[in-house]
C-alpha cells in the first residue's frame, strides 16, 4: 500500500522528520544502542501515534503536533546503515536536513542525561556517521541520550552497546525519555535554541 500525502505547493508537505535510532529485532529490545527506538516510543505513545506503514527500510507514522505536521520513522535497516532509510525518505519528502531531527544514544553522557544539538559530526557515532554520508550534510538537529560510559577502557564497545540497562538504570532511563519527548514539544513548538536551552544537561 503507497504511503500517501498532500503536497505543499513548494518544498515538503512535513514540517520536521523525526527519526529514532536502533536495531530491528526484539533480541535488541532494551539495549543501550536502542535508546532512540525507546525515546521515539515514549513520544508515539503520549501522543497517540502509530507507525503503521513500511517505506524505504523504515516504519514510517505521521501526526500534528504543536501545530507542526511531523513524519516519523524507525530505520529497520540497523543502526549502521540507518543513513540508507532516512536519505531515501528525506529525498523522497523533500525535507531539508535541518528539519531532521535524530534520536541515539552517546556513551560519554551518564544514564537519564540528555543533550541537544542543532548540528555536529559523527563523534564515532556508527549510525550517525551512516546518515551524515546519506544526507551529505551534519546540519542536522539531534537529541543524544545517555548511556554510560563502558565500565572499564578494555571492556568491548559493541559488547557495550548491545548490553541491556540493569534495573538499577530504571529511574534514570525514564527520566530520560520524559526529558526527550518534552524536547521533541519544545523544537516543535519553539525551536531548537529554546529546546537546548531548556534540556540539554
């Protein structure tokens, strides 16, 4: 079934995509490199969204919020090669890469902490290196979400990321996603500056 929308006259029909990071399948589910899938979540599910359509290797799902309409996706194309499905689509929607909005996890933030930034490089960051060399462009706004930093130098990095949160990080982890979704209200409505302002700690 075509994923279909009414065109704007010039440019895109969306104000902004907004796009969580991770890796399809459920053995990932609560791991440290999924964080994004679980911001994205948390967001869908205070504001009553689905992704109910399957588009260029992304569940795809759109919505009016803050008197913005939004398109956003999940890459199902793991977090490597994540750059593949948002290209496609922000080619295809005709959306700039400063109305992209990224969500992933960084290790150099501790758990429950998050930052904003409205543009940068990859900072080693596999799945935003992928859609820096798709977009051809860093000029994208993200939101990057604490998961500690490895317990020691030599501890495996993947083995890391791929590691799920123990139950001590419950209450961090959710302040988090609540920081996040109240993010995601804040650029919509009054853009990244007030939204950086406001929650990157």
């Amino acid at each position: 079934m075509m994923f279909s929308f009414k065109k704007k006259f010039n440019g895109s029909a969306y104000d902004m995509l907004i796009v969580g990071l991770g890796n399809p399948e459920p053995k990932y589910d609560g791991t440290r490199h999924n964080i994004g899938f679980a911001a994205l979540d948390a967001f869908l599910e205070k504001h009553s969204i689905n992704l109910n359509k399957m588009k260029y290797n992304a569940e795809i799902g759109e919505a009016t919020v803050c008197g913005k309409r939004v398109l956003l996706i999940k890459p199902q194309t793991y977090m490597n090669s994540s750059g593949e499905a948002v290209g496609k689509i922000a080619s295809f929607y005709k959306i700039e890469p400063e109305n992209i909005l990224i969500i992933f996890d960084d290790i150099s933030l501790d758990v429950g902490k998050i930052r904003l930034r409205r543009k940068g490089s990859a900072g080693g960051h596999n799945g935003i290196k992928s859609i820096i060399s798709h977009l051809g462009s860093e000029n994208f706004p993200r939101i990057k979400i604490g998961v500690g930093q490895k317990p020691h130098p030599d501890y495996d990095l993947v083995d890391w990321v791929l590691g799920k949160f123990p139950k001590s990080d419950e209450a961090n982890l959710k302040e988090a996603l609540t920081a996040s979704t109240n993010a995601i209200e804040e650029i919509l409505a009054r853009g990244i500056e007030s939204a950086m302002n406001k929650y990157s700690k």
